[in-house]
C-alpha cells in the first residue's frame, strides 16, 4: 500500500468499455509551455497507493498537467446532458475535463482520475477547454476542506501549472486539477438517454452504476426504484450537511449532481461570513434560484428531472415513493446536525422553533455563522449566567437573552455538563473554513509563483475543528474587503 509508481498504477477503465455513445476517446492537451508542480496532496494519493516522493518527479508535472499518459490510462470525455437553471440542455458532457482513467487501490476501490482543465472535447462547445490557476486552487482546497468536515465530495491530488495564458474576465494562466471521485457520473447522465429516447443505452448505464456502486440492488426486481430511492436519501443527507455547515454551491444544475451523492464540480462556491438565509455566492444567479436557503429545493427538483428520466425503467408510483421520501429525510437530518451544532443530546418537539430562533438572532445581526456556533461552545448552562463572549455577537442582546434563557433551561433538563458539551460541540462546529478572501489571498500569491499559501491551507482545512494558537488568524471574520469578493462560474 502507498508504494506505487506512476507506472505500476493499476487501472480497470470500466466506462471505457460502456458503448461509444457514452463518450468520447481522446487524449488531453498538453501545454504549449511546461508544465510545472504547484500543490501536492498526499492524503488523495493515499486512496490509489501512490509513493508521494512521485509527485518529484517531472513525469508527475507530465501525466497531471496533460502531456503524456500513465501505463493502463484510457482517456475519454464523458457525454451528459442537464437542466442549467431550469432549463433542459439536450447536450453538455466534459467540455474541459478528461476521465484519464479509473485507478484500484490495493483495497479494491476504484477512482476516477479526472483531469480538469484538459484540453478541448468535442463537448467544449465553443469554451477552450481549460481551467485558470484560479479556479483550480478553489476546488483543489474546497474539496478536501468539505471531506474534512464530513461532507460527502470529490477529492483533489494536485494541481499543475502553466505560463500559457487563458481569458476568462481578463487574462490568466493555465493550469490542471487532477480530481478523484469514485463516479463522475451525473442526474445529467441520464437524462441525456432519455430524452433522445435511447432506453436501452438509459438501462446499460443504470445497470453499471448499480453494478459499481449500488452492488447490493443487483438481483433485486425493482432494482431501479430502489436505486433511485437510494439517490433521493444520499442527495438529501449531502444537501443537509452543506446546510448545516453555511455552505452554498452555486450552480446546482442537474449536469453538477453526483449520482453517488458526492459535493460535485465547485465552482461560485462559498461558506457564508455574516449570516444570511438568502446568500447568494454566484454574481451570476442574478434572481438567486441556487441561494443558500434554495438549495434543498432545489434538491428536490432535481431529483424528479432523475426521476423523469427513469420513467422507463421504473414504475411511476414507484419512483414517487422514492421522491416522496427527500424532504422527510432532508429534515431529519439537518435537525439532527443542528441540535448537534447547538450541543443537544435529545430530540424534542421545540426543536425546531429554538433552532430557528437562533439562525433567526444571526441574521438580525448581521453575524458570523462559523465564528458564532464556535463560540456557542463556551455557553454557559448556570441560571443566571450572561455569557458575554457570545452576546457580544448580536444587536438585539435583550433578544438573544430571551434565547439564552430557553438555551439554557434546555440545557438543564438535558443535565448537560459545561465542559463535555463544549468538547462535543468542538468536534462539529469548525474553527476554519474556506473563506472566500483566504481563498482569494492564496491565488494572489500563486499568481506571483508563490505556492506556500495554498499548502498552508491545505494543511489546516484538513483539521478544521483543531484549536491552533499559530493559526487564529485564519478563523477571523474577513475584512471589509473580503466581505463581498465577486464569485463567478469560471471560478
């Protein structure tokens, strides 16, 4: 384990072999100039058994940044469709990204190497097929601080750059992410087949999916439903935890939903600052369709776009059972991840009401949503107590009294204890997230070729909930110029 070379990879390219109408074979572009190593994870090369001293190597640079190809790589662009802000797209797939191949650990899982930034398909409509250094650092750092946090997603093994000069809003450099993810498949997947009526290509990939991923519905008789079923309870639980961490996507398009229920193609993302149940991360959504507080409607909607598509394969009523059971299933989780934020042990009836009343606080007060439920550790449960770290937090201090009083009442009949309930809360309240601005100051320094930021972040969203005095600075709220940073899709 952990000891293998670029060449001794191993590599079983199962959706390479699916019919040719899922994809397209090619090879990535290479970079007119040479590529050249900017991060490194070795926590991702750890899933596919990868020596990290490879990633020293130029051959790395090589393989990652698109000019040359490991032994057993069979490249493709993956063919999908997809609802782009409510409206159906009949044609979409990778427009800029190449499945280089699927890799096996010595455990027997397999991972999709997925090359960002790759090169033109003959999907990239008329896009040039490449990612910019900036929009690489984001994913590359948002998706290992989202697996940190516990939050199902891709992951990211490097990123390589370029000097070969790309226009986006103005111009930038080039650069690749190698991303992992167990499927890349998408709800977009398939609609595509559906709507051009190829039902028999719509069951080959349902069949591969469940094969790879849903094995134990293989022989079931409704295998179809109770696959969907299955995608409905995993793409709830996904969306409630972005909920319940402030976290918004930004473009929840039915092409950027992971059919295993994984957080998928990150690009106007964003953890809130200041509490806001309408944030908005994408400058594009200008009627705020993907807002924060959208999200899990949208979650929703999607789902029955995939359920539409499965229509020939599973019994409607079927699949509406499966659709039926999302928000029940969203609720409860997102409740259970809220009690657990505010340090409650028991499941009551006011719960929601209390909840509520507190994000409620928050917004009245423009106030920090990691900093404030951090800080909610160090509550005081003694009648009488004022809690002054806390209430500093909000405008209305005779309001969040009254909160206070019920908190504390309920924490009392819970016979909660101070310092065990801080610890608790500690392990799923985060210290440090990936703000916007910490983001932004990382891709300013790497424009100048200095990388070290990018790695220093890595570092510590890889252990959000740990207390490090050399680090606070990271946890503060941003300054003003970093309040309201301009997030796009081409980020």
């Amino acid at each position: 384990m952990g000891n293998r070379q670029l060449e001794t990879l191993v590599f079983d390219n199962t959706y390479a072999r699916l019919p040719a109408a899922f994809y397209a074979k090619l090879n990535p572009t290479p970079f007119s100039s040479p590529p050249y190593l900017v991060s490194f994870n070795p926590t991702a090369a750890a899933l596919i058994d990868l020596e990290p001293g490879e990633a020293k190597r130029p051959e790395f640079a090589g393989v990652f940044g698109g000019g040359m190809l490991a032994p057993g790589m069979d490249p493709l662009a993956m063919l999908y469709a997809g609802h782009q802000f409510g409206v159906y797209v009949p044609q979409l797939g990778d427009g800029r990204a190449i499945l280089l191949g699927e890799a096996i650990n010595g455990r027997g899982e397999r991972w999709d190497l997925h090359l960002k930034g790759a090169g033109i398909t003959p999907f990239s409509r008329d896009g040039d097929g490449r990612a910019v250094l900036r929009s690489t650092i984001r994913e590359y750092l948002c998706s290992e601080a989202m697996h940190a946090l516990g939050i199902p997603t891709t992951r990211a093994l490097c990123i390589v750059g370029s000097d070969d000069k790309v226009y986006r809003e103005q111009i930038e450099t080039g650069a690749t992410l190698l991303r992992m993810s167990p499927s890349h498949v998408r709800f977009g997947t398939f609609e595509i087949f559906y709507y051009r009526k190829q039902h028999d290509l719509l069951k080959v990939l349902a069949d591969s999916v469940i094969d790879g991923h849903f094995a134990h519905l293989r022989e079931a008789s409704d295998k179809y439903a109770r696959f969907f079923a299955e995608v409905v309870e995993r793409t709830a639980t996904l969306i409630a935890r972005w909920q319940a961490v402030g976290w918004a996507h930004g473009v929840m398009n039915t092409d950027n939903m992971s059919i295993i229920g994984l957080t998928l193609d990150y690009g106007p993302f964003g953890f809130m600052d200041d509490y806001d149940a309408g944030f908005i991360c994408n400058h594009s959504d200008h009627n705020g369709r993907y807002a924060y507080n959208q999200q899990p409607y949208i979650g929703l909607w999607n789902l029955s776009c995939l359920a539409q598509a499965l229509l020939p394969l599973a019994e409607k009523e079927a699949l509406k059972t499966g659709l039926d059971a999302y928000m029940p299933q969203y609720e409860r989780e997102y409740r259970a991840l809220m009690r657990a934020k505010l340090g409650l042990t028991q499941e009551r009836g006011d719960d929601d009401e209390l909840i509520r009343d507190f994000l409620s606080l928050l917004q009245e007060s423009h106030a920090d949503y990691t900093i404030v439920f951090r800080e909610l550790g160090t509550f005081a449960s003694a009648p009488g107590a004022k809690d002054e770290r806390v209430r500093e937090h909000f405008l209305n201090r005779d309001r969040f009294d009254e909160w206070a009083f019920r908190y504390q009442n309920r924490l009392q009949s819970e016979q909660s204890r101070d310092d065990e309930r801080r610890c608790a809360m500690n392990g799923v309240n985060p210290k440090y997230v990936l703000r916007n601005y910490l983001a932004q100051i990382a891709i300013e320094k790497a424009r100048q070729k200095d990388y070290a930021e990018i790695d220093r972040l890595l570092t510590l969203l890889q252990n959000p909930y740990a207390e490090r005095s050399d680090m606070e600075g990271y946890a503060a709220a941003p300054p003003n110029w970093g309040k309201h940073l301009s997030v796009s899709c081409s980020s």
